[in-house]
C-alpha cells in the first residue's frame, strides 16, 4: 500500500530537509505556504510503498496465494454486505410484527380469537411480502434467518413452532436443510456473525431503518 508518512518520521524528515536546503549567500531558500500571519515551510516527501513484514519473508509463490486468499475475503464479505442490506429491511418488519403479535396476545384472552389474529396476520403478510420474499437467493435466505433471529431474539423455528404449531415447524425446518439453512440458528454477534453485526450497526447508523425493540 502506497503511503504518505503521517508518523515522527515526518517531522525527522522535514526537520532533515529544512537544515540541508539549498544555500544562496549564507541563507537556506526554501518554499513556504502562508496561512493567516504565519509563513511556514514547505517540503515535499517522496511516497514509500510499506509492505508487511510476513510478506517481505514470502516467496513468489506464497505471496500469489496471500492475495488470492485476501481477494476471495474481500469479495465474499461484499456479497455479504449485499445480501445483508437486502434481507435487513424484512428481519426489522419481522421484528415488529412479533412486539405486535406479543402485545397482542396479552390482552386477548379467548383461544379462538388468538388463532383469528394470527391467521389474519399472516395472510397480511404473505399478500405484502410473499412475492419479495421468494425472489430472494439461498444465501440472502440464510442471512435473513441470521436476521430475524438478530431482531427478534427468537430463531426463525421457534416462531414458526410459536406461530403454527410444532408439526409445521419440523416440517419447515426439514425444508430448510435441504437448501442448506437452518431455521434453529441462533444470532451470534461476537463470533460467527461478527461481521453480520458490523454491516446491521452500519444500516442503523445510516439512520434509515428503526428496529422495534
């Protein structure tokens, strides 16, 4: 990586360059910027390429498989970051619908008429999202799973089990394995989704979405 020294290096250099400028009658002619009142030097440094010491110590070939490693990295935490921000606006709605569903099933009392509210929920849902959601890739569907898990602090199969009963939660989950997912993933911002969590504080920095809880 090309850089400019921004370290005391700088200062050692500048120092370096004022005491050995060109001499004209016994004086030091030198270029100078001036701001406000003040005339102060100007030095130019020359650009240094700072390699890392384990690759100073590789070899042709170790070296071509470093890069390769970080280029494959670079490109997989941007596809990341991509699946990330399209699946993140519905773990949040998922994350409202819950705190509603929740809220509500304290103050309905009947059996009957929490089985009514639920049905009709998701049959808003499904008309809203149903069509969005089934154009989404396997990898965005596993991010979503992260997601909503992150959001709600429930894993995708205890919502549905919650939802719909256990039987169709099992059924879901077998499903879901067959495409690589699994709908018992926990969240997990400290380890395996470091990285998940980063981007999800970056989309909330941005200010454009508000979580529910």
């Amino acid at each position: 990586m090309r850089l400019k020294f921004i370290t005391i290096l700088t200062l050692c250099l500048c120092v370096s360059a004022l005491c050995h400028g060109q001499s004209d009658g016994g004086k030091i002619i030198k270029s100078a910027v001036i701001i406000g009142q003040d005339t102060l030097p100007q030095t130019y440094l020359a650009t240094v390429t700072i390699m890392n010491p384990e690759l100073l110590a590789m070899n042709k070939r170790q070296r071509k498989r470093y890069y390769s490693k970080r280029r494959k990295r670079r490109a997989a935490y941007a596809k990341l970051k991509r699946n990330v921000y399209k699946t993140y606006p519905y773990a949040v709605m998922a994350g409202k619908v819950m705190f509603d569903l929740d809220s509500a099933m304290v103050k309905i009392r009947s059996k009957d008429a929490k089985k009514m509210y639920k049905k009709h929920k998701e049959k808003e849902l499904m008309k809203q999202y149903k069509g969005k959601l089934e154009n989404l890739t396997m990898s965005q569907g596993k991010v979503l799973v992260i997601l909503i898990a992150r959001e709600t602090g429930k894993d995708c199969y205890s919502i549905i089990k919650e939802l719909k009963g256990g039987f169709n939660a099992r059924m879901w989950q077998t499903l879901a394995a067959l495409f690589s997912n699994n709908l018992k993933r926990k969240y997990d911002p400290k380890d395996k989704d470091a990285a998940i969590e980063t981007i999800c504080q970056e989309i909330e920095a941005s200010g454009k979405f508000v979580r529910s809880n």
